[in-house]
C-alpha cells in the first residue's frame, strides 16, 4: 500500500482531477479519498506569524531615549 496526500482545486462543477504516478498505469486499485476543507490562510498565515513572534524581544533590554525637542520650523504659505 502506498499513501499520498495531495492539495488540488474542486472546480465549479464539483470535479477533481486526479494524475498518479506511471508505477500505477494499466493496474487495478483501490482509492481512498478523505475530504478536508483547508482552513482560511490569511487567519491562519497571521496566527503563525503572531506566534513565532510573540513575546521575542522580552529578553531584550530596549530602552526608549528621551524624545528631542519640536523644532521651529517657517510657517507655510
């Protein structure tokens, strides 16, 4: 038995098109097809992000320096 897992598109007409290997032509097979909605990327992109990067410069000894004073500037026409 040989197991694969494949991400593909489900057209508009609720078709898949399905290409194995060449070690399967002309053979007799048993299909076992396990449908799984993928989850939204965006959410899901952000959410890795936010937790690979959460709390990374906790350790980091960050200081704000003293803010400069505004400068004079010439007023616009």
């Amino acid at each position: 038995m040989k197991s694969m897992q494949f991400s593909t598109h489900v057209n508009k007409n609720s078709m898949v098109q399905l290409q194995l290997s060449p070690e399967f032509s002309d053979k007799e097979v048993d299909l076992v097809i396990v449908i799984q909605k993928k989850p939204n990327h965006a959410k899901t992109d952000w959410q890795r992000f936010i937790d690979n990067t959460y709390g990374c410069l906790a350790d980091d000894n960050l200081v704000r320096p003293e803010q400069l004073p505004i400068e004079e500037r010439l007023e616009l026409l």
